[in-house]
C-alpha cells in the first residue's frame, strides 16, 4: 500500500502482472517499480512501463 500526501492509500497487489516478482515503491518516481524485468506501475497500479501490459490487481484488497 502507499499513502500519498493528502493521506489517501492506494492498495495494490504487490504481484508484477508480467511474471510475478514482487514489486517495490520507488520514492523518488513515485511508482511501483518490479526488479527482474523493470515494469512501472502508478500508485493506482496502472503501467506506466512494460513489458507488463496489465494493471496491478486490487480485486483482492479489501
């Protein structure tokens, strides 16, 4: 999960959509980045960069 400046926390799955390593939040971009392959993601989960070409899921966070 991160929490943005306002407070609101954005729950994403910390399962890349391309293999499934386990995504890191990147302070500096702002973004969950995954290490095997360098897939980007925004707070809310969507690609920024592939080679993942789906969201992060947060169907299972409730």
């Amino acid at each position: 999960m991160y929490r943005d400046e306002d407070g609101t926390v954005h729950p994403v799955s910390a399962v890349c959509t391309h293999i499934g390593c386990l995504v890191d939040w990147n302070d500096g971009e702002q973004s969950w980045d995954c290490p095997c392959h360098g897939s980007r993601f925004d707070c809310d989960g969507e690609v920024l960069d592939g080679p993942a070409n789906s969201a992060l899921s947060t169907q299972q966070l409730e």
